[in-house]
C-alpha cells in the first residue's frame, strides 16, 4: 500500500492525460505530490525521467524508475492497490475488450480533436468533425454494451473507459465550443451525453477538472506551438 | 481451453508474435490466412472498426490489435510459462517499451525503407536515434525481459528478420554491430530460439515482395502495407 509520499506525480493540470492518472489516483484512493511542469520549457526531471517522449505524465514511485504513459501508468497503479476500485476487470476477455477500445480512443478518436484544432478552412473542418461524429455514434454503442444498463463503461461504478474517455472532456468541450458542435449530444448519443455530465461531476474527477482559464492557457500554447496550417 | 483461430497475413512481423505466443504456450489453432486485396466477410465481422489483422478468434469471439492479443494469450493460457514478468513494474516497464515499438520504432524502419534519397537519409536518422534508446535498454540483459524471453522478446523479435532481409532486397543495411552490440547479440539468441527460427515467412517470398513495394508497384501496395500493421 503507497503512502502518501512515495507517489508523485509529474505533469501540468491542463493535460487531458494527466488528468487521467488524477482522476485514476483518486479512485483509487491513493495520495500523491502534484508536480508542475512546464512543457513550454521542459524541466530536467522530465528530460531525464522521460528521455524516449520528454511528455507527461510522469509516476514515481518511491525509488523506482519513473513510469510513464497514463495508460500504462493506469495498469501499474490498478495492481499495486488491487484491493480498492479496480479499474480493469479481471476477465481476459473483458480486459482485451477494454484495452482495444482504449486504443482505438487514443489513436483514432481523440487525435481527430488534434486535427481539427490544426485544420484551417471550412471545407476540412466539416470533414473532420463528420469523423468525430462518426466515432462518437460508435462510442455509444460501445457505451451500450459495456453499461449493460447501467450509469458507466464499467457497469454500476467507473471503470477503465470512464477513466480513459472521461479524462477528455474538458479539452472537448472546449474544442468543440470553438467549433460549434457538440459531439455527444442528447439526441444522436444520448446514453453518453448523460454519461458525460455524471463523469463532469464525480467525486474522483471533479476537482481534477482544469479551470476555464488554465485550459484556454494551454490552448493558446498551442495555437502558438503548433500552429494550424492549410491542408 | 476452446477453439481458436489465427487470421493473419503470411507476411505481417504483428502476426508472427502471435504465433509465437501460441505455438509456445502450446494452444493448438487454425490458421487462415487474408488477401489484403479481398478481405474475407470474416474479417470485416470480427474487425469491423479497423479492418486488420492479425485478428485472433477464442471460441468465436474476436480479439483484435496484436499487443492486446498477447496480453489476452498470456492471461488466458496462464498455467506454465508466463510472457509478462510478475511484478508490476517491470510489467509497466514492458508496455512502455512494446507501445515504443509498435508507435515508433517499426513505423520509423517501415518509412526508411520506403522512402528514397534525402527523405530516406532523414527516415534513417529517425530510425537509428529510436533504436539507440532500445540497444540502451539491453544493456547488460540477455534478453529484454532479462535471463528468459518473454513479452518484449516477441514484440521487437521482427528485428531478428526483417532488416536483414531487407537489406538482402535492396542493400539497405541498418544494424550494423558496431553501433549496436546489444541488439545483434540479443538478435542472434533470440534468433536461435526454435519457434522463432521455425516460422518466418519464406524468404524469397519477402525478397521478392519488398522488391514490388519499393519499384513503387503504387498507392495500393502501401495502402496494402498499412493495413498489415497491427
């Protein structure tokens, strides 16, 4: 079982996927230091914690080698405390289900957000949000059949996808107010836009959520950083 | 424990792990191989959100991606040998380097070889610094999961054939000893372990193969090519 001082964590509040591993850490009841990075202008620790990416988050546990990647930084905490809030099921097959449609959120779903930030143009933004659409209508029924009827992915209580979905939706909103659409909404998904105001308000992820100023901050960073650019 | 069924491609490196992780955990399986070109109605109904294989199929039920179908292979057939060590760091410490692999380290090859003049040479650049950051982590191992392969053995064992093939297609030479003693090393013992040595796809095949993808055979041999990426 950590104490609260042998968990850190090293990432910036506005980062969607630091803001998984909160919102896991809270679930699982485990205390830990909060460590501000700047990404603008990367500190040693994260140069020399995470060499390969030079990204966050980053978990230190006591003396241990720094581990990194939230998903992966998810599974490490879910089997050192697997006696509180499991997160992954412990099915095989439930387990495959969960990480295949974790992938498919991080690589296919949620980089479309990315793109469409960086898109200039009418024409390629409708593109882009028509896939956004597209993978969220895939999204609930994915929803539909993980719930099995009830409030979360993971059945009656968070569960991995609430955790690696849910961790997006302040950034979302926030693109998607830019853009004028709402990606999850009551008519075309409604089993998520429901899921999305229960996650906006539960205990484990309510306080983790960035202020609108913190996250329009880091917005603006990357307006400047990576600017959009004509297809 | 089932029936299983492996449908992959006779040429994918995502493919050959999985057949690694069954033929060594000793799951007896059917195999049946896709025409990218044509994909069967199977396939579209076991992977119908990516469309891909390798897709494993456990008593009629689909499990897609190849890191995830290793995982589900060593928990499911879990008695005797285990792929992923037991503690949690190291395990997270063997997903790091799988996800470094599959995201960045075998796109970065893939690139080079298909890429020509000073695109390549920037390509090979690339793909040189992300090996450099996995002869580091052998370092001092003899295998990447220590004194017995597992996980990650499987996951980067596609360099114990492709780039040496590669280079026999079209003289484009990648792993040189010199600058990564770790990795030859680990290239020829992983190399000599039986299974391994036993199921590459035929060589002349891949020669000839790699040839058709770099004369520029078109869009639709690299479109092809993507696909077989897991």
């Amino acid at each position: 079982m950590p104490k609260k001082s042998e968990i850190k964590l090293l990432g910036t509040t506005a980062s969607p996927y630091v803001n998984r591993v909160q919102f896991a850490l809270n679930l699982k009841s485990i205390e830990y230091e909060f460590i501000e990075e700047n990404l603008v202008c990367k500190s040693e620790l994260l140069l020399t914690s995470n060499p390969v990416h030079k990204k966050v988050p980053v978990l230190f546990h006591a003396n241990k080698p720094p581990i990194c990647e939230s998903l992966i930084i998810i599974e490490y905490l879910d089997e050192i405390k697997s006696d509180v809030h499991r997160i992954l099921p412990s099915d095989p097959l439930e387990r495959a289900d969960n990480r295949f449609w974790a992938n498919y959120i991080d690589n296919k779903f949620f980089p479309l957000y990315e793109e469409l930030r960086m898109t200039i143009g009418k024409e390629g933004k409708e593109a882009i949000k028509k896939q956004i659409i597209e993978g969220s209508v895939l999204l609930e029924e994915v929803f539909v059949k993980f719930s099995n009827g009830n409030d979360y992915f993971g059945g009656d209580d968070v569960g991995y996808l609430d955790v690696v979905l849910g961790c997006f939706i302040p950034w979302r909103k926030l693109i998607e107010k830019y853009n004028e659409f709402t990606a999850f909404d009551e008519v075309r998904t409604p089993r998520l836009a429901e899921w999305t105001k229960r996650i906006w308000s539960h205990e484990a992820f309510k306080d983790v959520i960035p202020e609108n100023g913190t996250i329009v901050n880091f917005y603006m960073i990357l307006q400047k950083y990576k600017p959009p650019r004509v297809v | 424990m089932g029936e299983v069924k492996l449908f992959r491609t006779w040429s994918s490196p995502f493919a050959l792990r999985v057949v690694w992780a069954l033929k060594l955990k000793g799951v007896e399986y059917e195999t049946i191989y896709e025409d990218l070109a044509n994909k069967s109605s199977s396939l579209l109904e076991y992977n119908p959100v990516h469309k891909k294989v390798p897709v494993l199929l456990h008593n009629g039920i689909p499990i897609c991606e190849s890191l995830v179908i290793l995982e589900y292979i060593d928990e499911t057939w879990n008695e005797g040998v285990r792929f992923l060590p037991k503690d949690p760091l190291a395990r997270a410490t063997a997903r790091f380097w799988a996800k470094f692999n599959d995201e960045q380290v075998f796109p970065s090859f893939f690139r080079y070889f298909m890429r020509q003049g000073e695109d390549q040479e920037k390509a090979k650049e690339k793909v040189l610094e992300n090996l450099k950051f996995v002869e580091e982590h052998l370092k001092g191992k003899k295998f990447f999961d220590g004194e017995v392969f597992g996980f990650l053995d499987l996951v980067f064992g596609w360099l114990v054939c492709y780039p040496g093939v590669i280079n026999k297609a079209i003289n484009l030479k990648l792993l040189d000893e010199q600058m990564f003693p770790n990795l030859c090393t680990w290239m020829e013992q992983f190399g000599d372990v039986p299974v391994i040595k036993e199921t590459w796809p035929d060589e002349e095949a891949l020669i000839h193969k790699f040839h058709k993808m770099r004369e520029g055979l078109g869009i639709y041999i690299y479109t092809k090519l993507r696909y077989e990426a897991s």
